[in-house]
C-alpha cells in the first residue's frame, strides 16, 4: 500500500501547480526523500510563479469591462496562437507617393489611404483652397487608376453623372453611353451644391457598385471609390446630404488649414507639384492590398467594444443629446477602418488606438446633436471629442 501511495504521490508532484497534492502525499507517506522531493517541487513552483514564467491560456483573458482600456498590454489582442497570421499590405509607396504630391496635408492623406484600403467613400469638408480635389486627384494617380470629375452644381441631371441612352440615327436603336461615375477614383466636387436628384445618382454606385440606365445595370470597374468634398461655410445655394448617402460614406474627414511651415514649404515648391504622381500601384495590387485587410485579426474583446462606442450614440440620443445615433453601417465601417490603420502600421491584428483613432472619421456624419444647427463646427467637434472620450472608460 506503501509503494502505491508512493508512485501516486510521485506523479501528482510531478506537477509543478499541484503544490497541495504534494504536501499530503508527503504526510501520508512519511518518507524523508518524498518530503525532500516535495520541497524542491514547492521551491520550484514558487520560483516560476515569481519569474511570471507560469504557462499562460490560448487567449489571454481580459477583464470584465465595459469598454477596453488603452492600459491593456498589446499581447492581449494578438491572434491567438496556434491560428495563422496574416502579413499585412505594404501600402508605405503609397503613402509617400501621395506626399510628395500634396504638401501639409498629412491627417488627410492617410484617412484616404485608410478609405482606399478598407474600400469605402470619404466625405471632404474644409474651406475652398485646401487641395481636396489636389489630394484626391494625386491618390488616383499614385493608385495608377483612372480619375473622373464631377463638378456638382444646381442644374445637374443624374443622367451626367450615370450616362444615358443616345439615339443613333444610322442604325435607329439606342445606344448607352457610360457617364464620369464609371472610373476607378470619381470626385463629387461640391456634392452639397447638387440638388436631391443629382445626388440619388451615386446612391446604387456606392453600395451595389453598379449603375442602371433604362433596363440595363452596369458594374463598375474594380477597384471603385467616390470622394466628395463639400463647403458649409457658404449656406447659400446648397442642399443638404440625406442620412442615406451620408451613411454610405466610411469617412467624413475635416480638412483643416495648414501650419505655417507647411504653407511656406508649398511656397517653396508649387513649381514642382503640379505635375502628375508616378503611379506605384495598379488595380490588381489595390484590390489584393483590400483583401489582406479583410483578414486583419480584431479579438473579439475588441469587436465588442466596437459595438458599444457605436450604441453609445444611440444611448446619447435617447437622453436627449443627440437627434440620432449611428446605425449598424457603422459599426462594420468602424471595424474595417481600424484594420486598414492596422494595416498601414504593418499589424496583422487590431489595436484599441486604431477603433480610437477612427472613431471620429467615422462617427461624425452619422450623428446629429440636437439643435445642431445652432452649433458652429468647432463646437459639434468639442461634443463629439467628449462623447467618444466618455466611451473609452473602463
């Protein structure tokens, strides 16, 4: 009974954390090289709890909040092991491409390299002036894709931004000619200065990607992305975007004047920047570089404070602070811009600064503050800051 109790004793203090098991064998047993064996077991556990070597879980665990703290350590939202990674795009010749380009426009730059990779819209708003459609054009070219320019005014019929059906008189049928929308990069210049019929005329080609003149539905070459800048500092003469279109655009960037440095470094070298970007991509590579992003790892701790911020608004609107809160769309454009940022920092998993980072790209067309049109722009800013700051507490 002895030797049975010793070979039990013997493989349950193998174990380096059953620590207790082995203190009990030791008093059953009573021999002095069990209790020697037993000690070094003890001596060894405590030394490898001490060194913070103890084996850890598939996917470390995070605790039980609300939100995610920016205090977590960067291994917690690593891809579990055992599941393989994902190399990230090397979008870095884009990047410089595009500022060598455009100068002083540094946040702009990089909220369209995000749009681009995560396949989505942006929305431009800033003074006249301030390159929106330099910036757009030179990521077209840096991208080696075509470029179109819709210059959005009053008396604008859908028919020239879609493309119509032309009578031909040698043949007497009709023909369709495709219209600006049908290119890789299309710019809105001034969207809010189209009326609301012009403006429904890129609905279907920033969702379904396609256009249907008469009968026929029509895809768009791949890849496909709309820009749209627009000016509110001029009230007059303009039509406000509907929540259908707005909520269609990933990003809504605010363009803002640049420093002083930058615009003398513009003085400096405005003989040099109106020529056209070499292109460092092309079509193939830009839909590749989509299709990693797709699979940037996001830990679902993460993916669920992506929900939480978005329904914060929603939560802000039923109080009373919000006329609306954004809806569901935003949370999948939240998610896919992240990995994009991820993905230009050449991560292969999602970090809680990139959903932060987005958040307020994302968010800001999405809501509207009550009485918001007593509110300057700077003013709607500060209370977006405060609501998504408010959002990141533990």
């Amino acid at each position: 009974m002895r030797a049975i109790f010793s070979r039990i004793g013997c493989r349950i203090s193998c174990d380096a954390n059953s620590i207790s098991a082995s203190l009990i064998c030791a008093a059953l047993i009573g021999r002095r090289v069990f209790l020697c064996w037993a000690a070094i077991v003890t001596a060894l556990a405590v030394f490898r709890r001490c060194a913070g070597r103890v084996a850890v879980a598939e996917e470390p665990a995070l605790p039980n909040a609300a939100f995610v703290s920016a205090q977590l350590p960067e291994r917690a939202f690593q891809p579990p092991r055992g599941m393989a990674a994902t190399a990230p795009p090397d979008a870095s010749p884009l990047i410089d491409a595009m500022r060598r380009g455009v100068t002083g426009n540094a946040r702009t730059l990089e909220a369209l390299a995000v749009a681009l990779l995560a396949d989505g819209h942006a929305l431009l708003e800033g003074a006249p002036g301030l390159a929106k459609t330099l910036a757009c054009r030179t990521m077209a070219s840096a991208c080696g894709g075509t470029f179109a320019r819709v210059q959005c005014n009053p008396d604008l019929s859908p028919a020239e931004i879609t493309g119509s059906e032309i009578f031909d008189p040698r043949d007497l049928s009709f023909h369709i000619r495709l219209g600006p929308i049908c290119a890789n990069v299309v710019l809105a210049d001034e969207i809010n200065r189209a009326p609301a019929r012009a403006q429904a005329a890129f609905l279907e080609a920033m969702e379904e990607r396609q256009v249907t003149i008469g009968s026929v539905s029509h895809l768009l070459p791949k890849p496909f992305m709309l820009l749209a800048t627009m000016n509110e500092a001029e009230p007059d003469g303009i039509y406000a975007l509907p929540r259908a279109q707005l909520d269609r655009f990933l990003f809504k960037v605010i363009v803002d004047f640049p420093e002083r440095a930058s615009e003398l470094e513009m003085l400096e070298l405005c003989e040099t920047r109106h020529r056209q970007a070499a292109p460092v991509a092309n079509g193939s590579t830009v839909l590749s570089w989509q299709a990693a992003v797709k699979t940037i790892y996001c830990a679902p701790r993460l993916k669920d404070h992506i929900v939480s911020v978005v329904c914060a608004t929603r939560e802000a609107a039923a109080g009373g602070l919000l006329e609306y809160g954004a809806g569901p769309r935003a949370s999948l454009a939240l998610l896919q811009a992240a990995r994009a940022r991820a993905a230009l920092a050449q991560r292969s998993y999602v970090l809680p600064a990139d959903v932060d980072v987005s958040a307020g790209d994302v968010l800001r067309h999405r809501i509207a503050f009550s009485r918001e049109y007593s509110l300057s722009r700077h003013q709607r800013e500060q209370r977006l800051k405060k609501l998504l700051e408010e959002a990141r507490i533990a």
